[in-house]
C-alpha cells in the first residue's frame, strides 16, 4: 500500500490461529481409560451377580426343604390323630409353592385273574410341591420326595404299618389334600403360610366280610410312580407288582397280614402369601392346633 508521501508500505497477516488438539485429546484418553475399565469390570461384576444368584437360591431351596419336612411332621401328627391341624411357613424366593391334583390312590379286593371284586378305595390325593428352578421338594400322601435333575428320592417312609403276629393287620393311611378354595392348582410365591386343617376321617376294612378275594391291592398312579415303587419296596409284607407296574402308575400287594385296614383322611390345604419380615429363610415356622 503506498500512504500519500509515496511511501510503500507492506501489511503482514495476524498470523493463523489453529485449534488447541490437546485438550481433545485428554477427553479421548479420559474416555478410552474409563472404557477399558467397564470393560474389564463388566464380566466381573456379571459373574459375581450370576454367582450371589446362585448361593441365594440354594439358601431357599434348603429353606423350602426344611419346611416341607416341617409339613410332614404336621401331617403326620394329624395322621395320627395327635392334631387336627397345623401352620408351616415358606420362603420360596424366587420359586412357587403349589397343590398338585396329579395323584391317585386305589386299595382294591382281586380275584386270581386280578378282577376287582367287592367293594374298592379310590382318592385324588393332592401333592404339595416347593419348586425352585429344576430342584422341587413335595409331600404326597405320607411319602416326602425331593427332585433335581438327577431324579426324584424319596425322604422317609409311606404310611403303611404291618403289624404281624397276633395283630395280623396292615394298616395303610391315605392322606387327601384338597384346597379350602376349591381351586384345582392354587399356587402362591415370596413368603407363603400353608394352613393344613382335618375335615373328615374314614375307616375301612379289608377284605369283606362277605367277599373271598385272593388279594389286597394298592394301586397308586403318580408322576413319581418310581418313587413309590422304590418306598414300597422297602415295607416288609408290601410286594411290588413289577409287572404291572409302569412309569405312571405302581402296583403292590400285602402278603403278611390277613386282614388290610384303610384309614382316609381328609385334609383341606389354604395358601395365604403374607408380608415377608425377613429376607432369606430361616428354617420352618410350624404350630398345631
């Protein structure tokens, strides 16, 4: 540029500015650091979330199991006629307490060619089930199992007495639960009492009076059929009837005593889920009335 004195005079440029890098770069760093962290802190944390699950659920299956013997215990006291009713409380967790219509009971008089003769014994016994991912622990007519993914075995025995001697009396005692709703499967979860309560009593004698029959039968159809073979099997004077027997359904015979006496008794079962007062369980809450 030339001023008016002729001068030429020369303008230079303010000099570029260009964007400061460095503090972009410390965000991506920041940014790449804490990535690399959750990365490596994720599947930690995954795992022992899976494995705190895990250690939880079996502190509430044995939980389960324990009450469900303190159910037996109740039912075996009104078997007896000790009680006439009894309260078990249960913690299923994440796991659901159900009643069962799936089993039935039959004690029958046979000719020799096995026609039934005379008059029978037939009941739907309901089965109280606690099941927990593939781990169920139940009650089912005097006989307590315990299934995972090995099987099902049984937990003590039938309620079947051979007297033998001057006795000469078996004594079998059917256990029919029903639900007090009428519901066919009611089925509760988190912290549930079961209130068990005896309605009826039946009695009944075997064989007839007026009937010859060449044997007492018990025929019980369940989906733990095995089971009860296996329970059966391991009462003196009851024989398994291998050939008749099948996946669903057991059959036995009584071959110490003349005379079979058949006690029925008649159990309603209520469900109530109640407020949990503590997070895990801690064993059976049992009373009888």
């Amino acid at each position: 540029m030339i001023d008016k004195t002729g001068v030429r005079h020369t303008t230079t440029p303010p000099p570029q500015r260009h964007p400061d890098t460095r503090a972009v770069s410390d965000v991506v760093g920041y940014v790449l650091v804490f990535a690399l962290i959750l990365g490596a802190t994720m599947p930690i944390l995954a795992v022992g979330t899976a494995e705190l699950e895990d250690r939880r659920d079996r502190v509430y299956i044995t939980g389960g199991e324990r009450s469900m013997a303190a159910f037996a215990e109740e039912l075996d006291a009104i078997r007896r006629s000790e009680s006439r009713g009894g309260t078990v409380v249960f913690h299923t967790g994440s796991g659901k307490l159900t009643i069962e219509p799936t089993t039935t009971v039959t004690l029958e008089q046979v000719d020799s060619s096995g026609r039934r003769v005379g008059m029978h014994v037939t009941r739907r016994v309901g089965s109280l089930v606690y099941g927990l991912d593939d781990t169920a622990s139940g009650y089912e007519s005097g006989l307590r199992f315990r299934t995972d993914n090995t099987g099902t075995v049984r937990r003590g025995a039938p309620p079947i007495v051979t007297g033998g001697g001057s006795t000469d009396r078996t004594v079998v005692t059917v256990v029919s639960m029903r639900p007090v709703d009428g519901a066919t499967a009611p089925t509760r979860t988190g912290t549930v009492r079961v209130r068990a309560s005896v309605v009826d009593r039946r009695r009944l004698e075997l064989p007839e009076s007026t009937v010859d029959p060449h044997a007492i039968r018990l025929r019980i159809d369940s989906p733990r059929a095995a089971t009860w073979a296996d329970a059966l099997g391991a009462v003196d004077g009851v024989t398994v009837d291998e050939s008749a027997t099948t996946p669903a359904a057991v059959v036995a015979t009584f071959s110490r005593d003349a005379t079979v006496s058949v006690r029925v008794v008649i159990v309603e079962i209520s469900l109530t889920r109640i407020e949990a007062r503590m997070p895990l369980p801690q064993g059976a809450t049992t009373g009888s009335e």
